[in-house]
C-alpha cells in the first residue's frame, strides 16, 4: 500500500477527476432516455440555430445589386445610339480600366443577348458555365437553361430564335446571382447594334465620376452599387435567439436535472459516505450536464446540418441566386454548440450544489432535501414588472419590432428588448407569489384528493413556485406572440398577411431582369402579353383577366418617410370590371367617396392624403419630393395631393396584401384628372389553382418574360395565433411533465401513507392531475394577464383593443386546454402503486 | 493507539417538543484488530453511533476520535480525506454504484483519493481477489447476487488499507449462508488488524465479535465478551 499512499493527492487530482467524470458517463449512458425532454430540446434549440445560420447567411447576397454590378465599384452605361459608342467604351476602359464590357440587344421579350467575356475582372458573380464551354467566336451562343429549355436545345445542338439568325449552342451558363437572369451570350464583339454597352468599373471610375457621368464622356450614365451589407452578420441574429431559447430551455434542464439528481441522491451519498468532496460529488451532475449538452449538440448540428443540406436547394429556388450548401458560417454551429454544452453545466450546477450540501445521512435514506422556501416580497417582484410595462410603453409599439429607421429605431428596440427582459423578470417573480391562492381554494368542502394536491403545492412551494413561473412565462410568450401578430396584422397601413387567395393570380405589366429592376413592357410586348393573358385566364377557367389601372397612391403625413407605419400595397382604379368582380355596385358607393377600402380602421385614420402624378404610384409612397411629406411641398390639388380623401370601408374587396383592397374611386379619377395605367391583370380562377396550373402559370411568365404573382406562403393571423398558442401549450406542458412529476416525488412518503390507509389508484391519480390541472390554471391565467398588460403597455391602448383580435379560440385552448390536458397528462401517468419499503435498495 | 474512541457523545434531533435524544454521553473505544458488534432494539441509536463514528453526522456533544484525530477538528473536506483512507462503510442494502463494475466500484475510494486508475484498478483486483471475486471484477452490481454484492462493498470498505470498518446490518438483506461469508470477511478484515464496529439485531453474527454494546434509548446498557456460540446473548437486554 506504500505505492499507493505515495502517489495519493490531497484534492484526489486529475484521477479523481477522471473517475466522478466516468461514471457520469457511465450513468449517463444507463439513464440518457430520462433526459430526452432536455436532450431533445437542446438538439431542436441548436438544429433550428445551424439551420438558421445557414439559411441567413445564404439568403442574402452581400448586396441588393450584387447580381447587376457583381464586385464592381460603378457601371458606365452607354446606349446603343451612342454614336461614338466604340471610342467612349475604350476611352472609358482605357482611362478607368481594368474594366469589363457587356453589350445587350433584346431579341424576345423574355430574352436578351450578351455579349460578355467570361472570367472577367469584376463579372465572376454574374457569368457562371454550367455546361459545355462559353462561346468562342462567330455563330456561338451559351444560353440559360431557361431559354434552352424553352426553345428545346441543348449543348452542340442549333440555336433559331427568330428566322434568319442561328447559333451553335456551345455551352450553359447561369447568372450565379440572379438565376431568373434570361439571357443568350455571345462572345465579345458578336452584336453588331447593341441597344446598350456596360462598362464594370473599379474604385478610381468611382471617384472620378461626377454629376452621374464620367469626366470626357458625356454619354456615359454612371451608377454605383448598393453599399455591401456589412455590420452584424445576421448569423448572430440568430445565435442571439438561440441564447434566449437556451434560457427558457436552462430552466426546465435545471428541473430535469434535479429530478435526475433526486433519483440519484443515494448514490452520491454513498459516493459522500465512501469520502468524495463536495466538489466532487457535485462534478458528478455537472459531468452529466456536460455529456447531455454535448449530446445535445452533436445531435443537433448533425440534424441543422442534415436539413440545411436538405433544404438548400429550395433556397436556391425561393431566393433566385445560387446557393453553395458548403458556404456555412462555420462559426456559428460552432458558437450554438459550445452555448448549448455551457448551458447545460450551468443547468446542472444549481442542483449539483443542492445535491452536495444534503446531510449525507438524510440522502443515504433516500430522503430528498425538502426545498426550503424563501420569504419573499412581493414589492421588488411589482417594482420589476411596472419597469418592464414602462420600459414597453415607451419602446413606439410596432416602429420598434419593424426598425422604424435609425437611430430612433435603434433606441426603440433596445427600450422593446430591455422592457420584455424586465416584464418576464418580474412575472417570474410575482407567478410563485400567486401560489399562496391555491390554499385559499383548498376549502374543506373539495375532495380529499384535490385538498391534499392544493395544500401540497402550498407545502412544497419552492418548487411549485418555479413550476408556475416557467408555465406563466410559456403561456405568456405565446399569448404575446399572439397579440403582438393581431395588432400587426390590424394595422391598415402597414397591411400584413398572405398576399393573395389561392385562387388568385396577378400578371404585372412590367418585367423584372433583376432585383431592384423594373422595365415597362413595350407597346408591342404589352399587346401581346395582352392577348396572351386572356388566353390563360380562359384555361384556368376565369370568367377573363382584369386589369387592373393604378393613378395615385395614399399617405398619411406626419408619419416617418420610410417607416412601416405608412400606407404599404398599391391602390388600383375602382374599374366598373373590378367592382362587378367582386359584386360592388355603384350604388353601394356614396357619392364623393375617393377611396374604397376592405382595411378595417384605414377610413377613420387622420391625416391621409391621396397623392398622384408624382411617378410613385406604389411601394415609393414616402418619397421626399411628394407633397406633403416630410421636405416636400406642401398637400394641395396644384401639388397632384388631396389632403383628407374620403374613405369608404367596403368588406367585399379581397384581403390580400397583393390583392386590390384599396381603389381610388371613378368619381376621384375623374374630379381630380388622374391618369390610370394599366400595371397588371387580376385572374380569379373558380378553384384553388393545381400544381399544374401553377406551373403553367410560371411557364406563361418565364415566356413573357414577367414575374407572375401567386399566392405564396406568407402565414396569416390564424396560422401566427395557432403556431405561438401550440408554442406556448408544448413548453407548459413540458414544464408541468416536469415539475409535477418532481413535487409528487417530494411527497411520495405522504402518497405511501394515503395507500396504507386505503387510498385507491384512483386517488392518487387525482392528486398528480389536481397537482397539474392548479399549475396549469393558474399559469394560464397569469401568463394570459402579464401578456395582456405587456400588450396594453406596448401598443398604448386598452384589452380590447390589445387582445381583442386574437382568436378566441387560442385563447380558449391555453386558459382551459392547459389545465385541461394537464390534468388528463397527469391522470395517465400517476397511479403507480407506491413503493412498500421507505428505501429502495441502491442495488 | 485506540482505532475509534468515542467519548461521552450525545446526539440531539429537532427542537422543543419535537426532540429527540437519539444518544445520551455514550463512551466507546475500539482498538484495532477488534470487532465489536452493537446490538439494541430499533430506534435505540445503534445507527447513529455508526454515523457519528463514521463522521458522516456531528455529535450534538462529546468527542470522536478516529486513529488519534479528533473528528471536531477536521473540515468537511478533511472529514472526507479520513473517510476516503481510514474508514470503510459496509450498508445493509449494499450501496454498490450503478454504472460501475464490481473492480471500479472497490477501486473508487482510491481513485478519489488520486491513485491513478491503472494503480487503484490492481488494487481493487487483489481485494477481489482475496474475497474471492476476482472472475466477477468485470460485472456490474445489478450482474452479481445479493451475497456477491456484499462481498464487494466489504472490498471497497477495506481497499486501500483503511483500519476502521463500520457495518450497519451488512447481513440484514442475505441469507444466513450468506451472512455467515460476509461476517466472516470481517473478522479476517480485523484479524489483519481493522477495527470494525458491525450493527446487528442477529444474536448469531453478534457472537462473531470480540465484544457485543448493547444500546438502549441512545444510552450503553452494558458491554460484553460473547462466549462462543450465540445462545450466550440470546437471553440478554431483549
């Protein structure tokens, strides 16, 4: 034993270390399907964090015109009719160069051809080969797959769009940022009259340009890119959620944790009794804390993962641009990882110190430490929440949630995100105050079952306080998310919700060749669309194509330029076709009315203005120049501005945001000589329209070259309302699986006494579904009220205005569903006989 | 120099009404290589005396010494350090970890006390060995029967060559066969000169001891030498 005392050290060292580590492992090993709650949640947590990560970074090209500029500083467009269109391109190559060169001709309207050298300086996110080779010289031609597909050729193979001209298909090329790009390339010099030359171009052109064109060569327009998105990468958006998740979810591991440490208190006792240190004992629950967050972690990267891959090509068909699954920001899975495993040691640390201080005596009879409550006041809890509804009162409502712009809307936020922290602060502190309810309502006249389970909770508050304070704030996250989409969506400005009914369909009169680029068809190409358009609505059985004309926009002055609170969508022409469309008759429409509106609010709103002939019909209301915003002149009818039109409300029009909800009337057309353009045709098909109907649809659109507009999958109050409510619901319950089932374990002495004296199964299955159904009213109740109030305080207004459009029915299912699948959640799963011996053998 | 020496100890549970005198100024020296066993009806403080002895509790008055240290003076993590190299606890219902081999589990109190594992392994083997479960090093507690379970905590309660044994009822869940082999480990245990003090309501096993306390109302009624056979103390303090 000489050998052995030598070496022995004073704290037991790296080998004691390594041996409570083990058979953390070990245990955790026998006992990881007692953790799936907190396991699953952390894999679900960092899954969703991966995935997100991916997904933002992916979405975003690094700017708005990255897929027209590429890496460029400037572009220098020269039109076709230049007629020293040679020399200025060289000349501009030549004093500003390195520079790269596109020629344009459209030769269909869906169709332009480019001429282009591949592997250029500043091109290489514009021009990529997906097949073949590009074009080397005359009579080659590489195509999008779009234009091959449609005109029926591949790689080798004869290009014809129009009599007279063909191309050998030497290759496939794509515009990596902007995949709808339809285009035909050539090699450089191939167009003999381009319609316009672009000339890419480095720093020094951008600083040499002035007044929009280039020093010495006045036919050059010159613009520059958006700035790069720079800052926060939107990755840490996403870690920060992860964080707040990982919270709420460190709370319930803290449960999970002390139940499992419960279950193990004679073990470590025997471990205390065999002469572990405190430390090490309680590294023992911090091992296994450790190995669930790593578990946890692992699971979930490789499943965020697993779906990124998964989905990354759907990106890439949503987002337009091309979309490398291996481009991830390393760093983030990393960063949700290490957040997940340190949450989870930080979760087992409370009980792990709980655990080593219980007398070892005490834990070796398989007693567990009666939690000790605290006294505690229920001013500095009030003081918290009132800091938290003050703090929301003066965050600007929804201006803080949509960053109403700068640095308004950055303190808004802050105040926002430092009012919630507060408001859950201090619910979390006041919902184990309420407990002491619960043993005024243990009146002798309930039954024993029911009276045993209130005055339990009461006993045993220290837990059940925690209990309620993690099921009031998962009601109360879903309950605000919740009031928070009703009093978005019932804001008649800013119109939110799906864009159009599944039956609808919009054919703009404009194309898109890229983001941000809006071309008016030409005469001709609108003739064709025109006729062309009919024929699609008689295939998809609509009675015809309406078009729909746009002359004015609304305003409401005085508020932010560009902020979400001004008027969003576009307001069509009350056309006598479009009001027969949907069963308006003129009669319903009072005489001097200006505007119809389905917006419920939008008519009462002050200081609306309709304003025309600006050029800004649409989504540029706001701009500088128009009357009677901020800077411009001021409403006047000699400013083409109405200041207070009269607004009717008519419920028939269509809801959607794309839909025609809002028409300037006939009467205000004509009494203030607007001047309607038609921007787009409506199609209402008698039925939601077919996967085959849609693809025709999108066919249809690829061939003129326009984005036709359908419904896509933007969710409505119903669908927000039910996804937070089931939110709110699953976390309560998780909550309540948990800590009902560690209170029952508190008292499981008491449930061996209520046996011995003759309590049937059916008793203690009432008891763990009283214990439950109190936990799950009362949080429901609380959690529904700190929501509510949060809502009056953020949006300045009373219930019912607050809470008022949240449908009933979530309502309904959190303040009776929750007690209600709690008690039957409990009813199930109690009833097991009780053991018969005070203590269970270790082994 | 005395193993255990207990020296008018006294244990107080609760306040006012509600206490309880589980031990009145109670004297107890055991020297090393002897077995005293404790016998008392229950409730009588028998398991509390193991306890103090053990310094799992503190006496509410009184002194234990253990191996010549005062247990008053040691910190909780000095108290642990005592446990981990002197004293060794043998449970009625075996208190083997989960997830550990019967090998891992003897080796424990010196892997805690910083033996490196491949040492505290060898020296959990040669206990086993020498207790005759060394083909059952490998196997896990809920792998091993009742009397192999007890074999090895009496492995792990010895390991390193502690000098104080303390056994609350180690026969209490076996058989008597049973019984008879693990009392019989103890008495080799103290033949190799540990002390060991083993709780009992068995007269039979008492009488394996060098001297038998008998314990009532938390106050020693009387010490004896059990003459061999266990009708000797059959008769007395029931």
């Amino acid at each position: 034993m000489s050998a052995l005392t030598r070496t022995r050290r004073r704290g037991g060292g790296v080998p004691a270390r390594r041996a409570v580590m083990r058979w953390g492992w070990r245990l955790f090993r026998r006992e990881w399907h007692q953790q799936l709650l907190v396991l699953g949640l952390l894999a679900v947590a960092v899954a969703a964090t991966v995935w997100g990560a991916c997904v933002v970074t992916n979405t975003q090209l690094p700017s708005a015109t990255y897929a027209r500029f590429g890496t460029a500083s400037a572009m220098a467009t020269l039109p076709g009719s230049d007629p020293a269109l040679t020399a200025d391109v060289a000349a501009i190559a030549d004093r500003w160069g390195p520079a790269d060169v596109i020629e344009t001709q459209r030769i269909t309207p869906a169709v332009q051809l480019r001429a282009e050298r591949p592997r250029g300086h500043y091109d290489a996110p514009l021009l990529a080969l997906v097949d073949g080779s590009y074009p080397a010289g005359a009579g080659q031609v590489a195509l999008t797959a779009q234009v091959a597909s449609r005109y029926g050729v591949q790689v080798g193979g004869t290009w014809q769009p129009a009599a007279g001209s063909s191309w050998r298909v030497s290759g496939i090329v794509a515009n990596p940022s902007n995949l709808a790009d339809q285009f035909a390339l050539v090699a450089p010099g191939q167009i003999a009259r381009p319609s316009q030359v672009s000339v890419l171009l480095g720093p020094a052109a951008a600083q040499a340009a002035s007044g929009g064109t280039l020093p010495g060569v006045q036919a050059a327009a010159v613009s520059f890119p958006d700035g790069f998105a720079g800052g926060i990468s939107p990755a840490v958006g996403v870690l920060l959620a992860e964080g707040l998740g990982l919270a709420f979810i460190g709370l319930l591991a803290v449960a999970s944790f002390s139940v499992m440490a419960q279950r193990r208190i004679r073990a470590l006792a025997m471990l205390s009794a065999i002469g572990a240190t405190e430390r090490q004992l309680r590294l023992v629950l911090v091992a296994n804390g450790l190995v669930t967050g790593a578990a946890g972690a692992a699971v979930g990267t490789a499943l965020g993962l697993a779906a990124w891959f998964g989905y990354a090509p759907a990106l890439q068909r949503d987002t337009g641009h091309v979309v490398n699954p291996a481009h991830l920001p390393w760093w983030a899975p990393a960063t949700a990882a290490i957040l997940a495993i340190a949450m989870s040691a930080l979760a087992a640390r409370h009980p792990a110190k709980s655990m080593a201080r219980v007398p070892v005596v005490a834990a070796l009879s398989g007693r567990p430490a009666p939690a000790r409550a605290k006294h505690r006041s229920i001013v500095p809890a009030s003081i918290v929440f009132a800091i938290g509804l003050a703090l929301l009162a003066l965050s600007d409502g929804l201006n803080a949630v949509d960053g109403g712009g700068g640095s308004n809307g950055t303190k808004h936020a802050l105040l926002l995100l430092a009012g919630l922290i507060a408001t859950i602060t201090g619910i979390c502190l006041l919902a184990p105050l309420a407990i002491s309810v619960l043993a005024a309502g243990a009146s002798h006249r309930l039954p024993a079952a029911i009276r045993i389970a209130l005055r339990d909770l009461v006993r045993y508050r220290a837990r059940s306080g925690a209990a309620l304070a993690a099921t009031t704030f998962a009601v109360f996250l879903g309950m605000s998310i919740c009031i928070a989409a009703s009093v978005k969506f019932d804001d008649p400005l800013d119109w939110t919700g799906p864009n159009l009914a599944s039956n609808q369909l919009i054919v703009p009169t404009q194309t898109s060749p890229g983001p941000g680029q809006i071309e008016q068809l030409s005469g001709t190409q609108l003739a064709a669309l025109s006729g062309a358009v009919n024929g699609l609505a008689a295939s998809l059985h609509a009675r015809s194509a309406v078009p729909l004309e746009t002359a004015s926009t609304l305003y409401q002055a005085g508020a932010q330029p560009h902020g979400p609170q001004n008027f969003t969508g576009t307001v069509f022409v009350a056309t006598p076709r479009l009001l027969a469309t949907y069963g308006i008759k003129a009669s319903q429409i009072a005489p001097g009315t200006d505007v119809l509106t389905m917006r419920p609010g939008l008519a009462a709103l002050p200081r609306m203005e309709l304003i025309w002939d600006s050029g800004c019909t649409g989504r540029c209301a706001g701009s500088p120049v128009m009357p009677g915003t901020s800077g411009g002149p001021p409403c006047t009818l000699s400013n083409q501005c109405l200041p207070d039109p009269v607004i009717a409300t008519i419920a028939s029009l269509p809801g959607g945001t794309s839909a025609p909800n809002t028409l300037v009337t006939q009467n205000a057309v004509r009494k203030y000589h607007l001047q309607p353009q038609l921007s787009a045709w409506l199609i209402q098909a008698p039925a939601p329209l077919t996967a085959a109907q849609l693809s025709t649809v999108r066919q249809f659109g690829r061939s003129y070259g326009v984005s036709v507009q359908t419904r896509t999958g933007n969710p409505s109050l119903g669908d927000f309302a039910a996804g937070a409510t089931a939110l709110g619901l699953l976390i309560a319950l998780s909550v309540l699986a948990m800590s009902v089932g560690l209170i029952r374990s508190e008292t499981a002495p008491d449930l061996r006494t209520l046996t011995a004296t003759g309590a049937s199964r059916g008793t203690r299955r009432m008891i763990t579904a009283a214990t439950a159904a109190a936990l799950g009213l009362l949080g429901a109740v609380l959690g529904l009220a700190g929501a509510v109030l949060a809502g009056m305080a953020w949006t300045r207004s009373g219930p019912s205005a607050t809470a008022g459009g949240v449908p009933l029915l979530d309502i309904v299912t959190l303040l009776a569903g929750l007690p209600l699948i709690a008690a039957a959640g409990g009813w199930l799963l109690a009833g097991r006989e009780p053991e018969a011996i005070s203590r269970q053998p270790l082994q | 120099m005395t193993m255990l020496e207990l020296r008018r100890v006294s244990k107080v549970y609760g306040q006012g009404p509600a206490q309880v005198h589980a031990m009145r100024e109670v004297d107890l020296a055991v020297e090393p290589g002897t077995m005293v066993a404790v016998m008392g009806p229950s409730g009588s403080g028998k398991s509390t005396l193991l306890t103090i002895a053990g310094s799992l509790e503190e006496p509410s008055a009184g002194q234990v010494l253990v191996g010549g240290q005062d247990l008053a003076a040691l910190s909780r993590n000095d108290k642990a350090r005592l446990r981990r190299r002197s004293i060794g606890f043998v449970f009625q219902d075996f208190n083997l970890l989960p997830g550990l081999t019967a090998a891992e589990n003897v080796a424990l109190p010196l892997e805690l006390d910083g033996v490196s594992a491949r040492k505290a392994h060898q020296a959990g083997l040669r206990e086993l060995d020498a207790l005759g479960l060394a083909d059952r090093a490998a196997h896990f507690p809920d792998q091993l029967s009742g009397g192999e379970r007890q074999r090895v905590a009496i492995a792990r309660a010895v390991v390193g060559g502690r000098q104080l044994l303390l056994a609350d009822e180690p026969s209490g869940a076996l058989d008597s066969a049973n019984g008879d082999v693990v009392l019989r480990m103890i008495r080799t245990a103290c033949a190799q000169g540990v002390a060991a003090v083993v709780v009992t309501h068995d007269a039979q096993l008492a009488s394996w001891a060098d001297r038998v306390v008998f314990i009532r109302d938390g106050r020693v009624i009387d010490q004896t030498v059990p003459a061999p056979g266990p009708e000797s103390l059959l008769g007395q303090h029931r």
